[in-house]
C-alpha cells in the first residue's frame, strides 16, 4: 500500500507539478514538462539550439549560459513563453520568434553574437532588461540588436545595446513602444519602416551614423529622447523620410553633423526641442506641412536650411536672434530670418568655422539680413521668442559639511585669542 501510495506521488508530480529543475539535458527537460512548468536553470552552460513550441518559463541564475554554434533558443508556435535571467554565447541569433503571442523576454545578456533577438509575426511580447554588445568590426558586416518584422504590440524597454549594425530594427510593425534604451556604435540607432502607431520615448541615442532612421510611417511620437553625438561625416541625429504625423518633442539633439532630416513629411509637429551644438539643426526638403514651434536653438551653425517650399517657423527662441522686444511680451518686434549665406557655406566647407564672428562675417549676415527684408524668403520666424541664457544655481544644505565648518571655526577663534 505504502509502494502504491509513494508511485501515485510521484507520478502526480511528473504529471501536474509546475516547477522543474534543470538537469544537463535542457531540450529533453523541456519536452518532457507539462505546458505551464517553470524550469530553473543552474548556474552552468547549456547547450543549443534549443526549440520551445508550448508555453514554459525558463529562469537561470547569474551564470546560466546557452551556447550555440546557431540559434540559442527557438520559440515557434507558442504563447506564454517566458525567458529570464538568460546569458548567450552563440555565434548566429540568439534568440528567434516565429508566431509567438503572450510572451517575455527578461534580463537577458547576449554578447559577440552576429544576431541578438529576432521575431517575425509575433504579437504581445515585452522585452526588458536586455544587454546586446555585438562582435568587434564593421558594423556592415554584422546584423541588428533586436529585429522586429510583421509584428504588433512590442514593447521595448531598459536594453543596452551597442556594437552592432541597427540598435532596433523595426519592419511592417504597428504599435511599438521603446523606452529607456541606451543604443550606440551602430548605423542606425533605431531603424524603422513600414511600421505605425510608434512611441519612442527617453531613450539615449549616441555615436551611430544616424540615431532614429524613419522611413515611410504614419503615426510617431518621439518624445523625451537624447540624441547626440551623431558627428561623423554625414552622420545625422533624426531622419524623417516619407512620414505621416509625426510628433517630435521635448527631445535633446546635441553635438549631430546634422540634427535632423526632413524629406517628404507631412503634417508634423517639432516642438519644445533644443538644438544644441549641432552643424545644422534642421534640414528639410519637401517638408512644407511640418510646423517647427516653441523649441530653443543654441550653438548651432546653421539653424535650418530647405527647399523652396520650406516649413513652418514659429515661436522659436534663437540664440543669434538680434532684435528687441520694445513692448516687453516676450516675442521680438522683428522676425527672424533663419537663412545664412556664411552658415551654409561652413556646412559644406567646415574649415570655414574659423572665420565665425570675424567682421567680413558680421557684414555678410547683416547684408542677409537686409536682403531678406526686402524680399520673400522661406524659413523666416515673424514671432521669434528672446532667448534666455541663464543658469540655475540651487541651493542645498549640508549637515555634515555646516557642522565641519562650525568646529572649525570656532577652533580657529579659540586658538587665535590664546595666541593675542
């Protein structure tokens, strides 16, 4: 009887327990668990490929590896599949979805692999907390970070990504949300295309040959976002080709060959941005839909630049803005004009930026200036805002240090009158 009962036990956890434990044969772990189990993994490799089609949690340690001279892990058909605390040494793709739903990917580490996560007509998946470094070389001849193709509902948020061709690409997508990401050393920051409904907000975009690369997309947010140091040779921080309503603001664009890039956009929006530093803050062909409004130009060469058609300026603060506000609103009596010979000339000829602010320069832009007047031009500001350069200085105490100095001081006074 006692036999019976202990065989029934244990077949009962064989059958219905939701928690395995890993043993040396992890794809032979995996098929013989029920639909639902959680499998911990031990601290200690495992080898690949391994296939996933039914819904399972895989949860490592600190040191759970998969190697693989292919793919890591495969999921295929399947929903609710969850994989965390992960680390990949693979040479091709770590980690692939095909027509997966429900499912996470979590703190996961993928290092000096060709390919890190890919998924193709997924639905419903979050990824997080992932760290991607590709292999040394050109990135031309590796592949992307996280590719997305024919999905919807991706959520992408808390990766580090680095060293590889595109950060995120993203193909015939719709609703995307990206999040905190740091992306850099790579072509494309973040490529889209095809794709709609995007938000792409309060990641750190850095050092790529472009940071945001979007092609043919209606429907974009980009808010909160840093975008800097895009400045090799036609490096650019924000391309906008072929796009529909997109919004671009409270973003940082700084220390970019060129900020952004605007080629046949349609009603959009730029607004609450600074422009900082860059060689040309905006540049736009066939882009006269696009409404540029509140933002703050500083340290830039050249503020914009466009086509015959030119875009919309508007209540923008520049720091090369010259005029007075007699009637103290806040908005300067004359408009801005944000064409420059001097400064398109140093675009196309930096070794000119030496002559910034020599007197031949400051005769030119006058001469601008007075041309403009006289003559309809694009790109011109009718309410440009003063601008504003002042620092911020905040006061806060320190306990610790106030006591220091008090026993200090006083010290300092007891000993100088023993002294006298």
């Amino acid at each position: 009887m006692k036999r019976f009962l202990y065989l029934s036990c244990f077949l009962l956890f064989l059958g219905f327990g939701q928690t395995a434990f890993a043993s040396n044969d992890l794809q032979s772990l995996i098929d013989e668990s029920p639909a639902g189990a959680t499998i911990y993994l031990e601290n200690k490799s495992y080898d690949g490929p391994i296939m996933i089609t039914k819904p399972i949690t895989l949860i490592g340690k600190e040191k759970t590896s998969i190697q693989s001279e292919s793919i890591g892990v495969q999921v295929v058909e399947a929903a609710n599949v969850h994989l965390q605390s992960l680390q990949f040494d693979v040479l091709k793709t770590a980690i692939e979805l095909k027509n997966v739903k429900k499912s996470t990917i979590t703190n996961v580490a993928i290092d000096n692999s060709n390919e890190g996560i890919r998924m193709f007509n997924a639905e419903n998946i979050h990824v997080n907390g992932i760290m991607i470094k590709g292999k040394s070389g050109h990135f031309a001849t590796k592949k992307n970070g996280i590719g997305v193709y024919d999905s919807r509902d991706i959520e992408i948020t808390g990766t580090n990504i680095e060293n590889v061709q595109d950060g995120l690409y993203i193909e015939n997508t719709m609703d995307i949300f990206a999040q905190k990401n740091i992306i850099k050393s790579g072509r494309y920051g973040i490529h889209l295309m095809y794709s709609d409904d995007i938000t792409l907000t309060e990641n750190e975009i850095s050092k790529n040959v472009t940071g945001l690369m979007v092609m043919m997309v209606d429907g974009i947010t980009i808010t909160h976002n840093q975008i800097q140091k895009q400045n090799e040779l036609n490096s650019n921080g924000l391309f906008l080709y072929d796009v529909k309503n997109a919004t671009v603001a409270k973003n940082e664009l700084a220390e970019n060959t060129v900020a952004s890039i605007l080629q046949n956009v349609q009603i959009s929006k730029i607004t609450n941005n600074l422009f900082c530093i860059n060689g040309t803050a905006i540049q736009a062909t066939k882009a006269s839909e696009v409404v540029v409004t509140n933002n703050t130009f500083m340290g830039n060469i050249l503020t914009a630049r466009s086509d015959s058609t030119g875009f919309h300026l508007t209540g923008n603060s520049y720091d090369d803005y010259d005029g007075k506000d007699y009637d103290g609103d806040g908005i300067g009596d004359t408009p801005y004009t944000a064409v420059k010979s001097f400064g398109q000339w140093m675009v196309r000829k930096p070794v000119y930026q030496y002559f910034i602010e020599s007197p031949s320069v400051v005769m030119l832009n006058l001469m601008d200036q007075q041309g403009n007047n006289s003559a309809p031009v694009v790109l011109v500001d009718t309410k440009p805002k003063l601008f504003q350069s002042s620092i911020k200085l905040k006061f806060k105490l320190h306990v610790p240090q106030l006591i220091l100095g008090l026993i200090c001081l006083i010290f300092i006074v007891v000993v100088g009158r023993k002294l006298s």
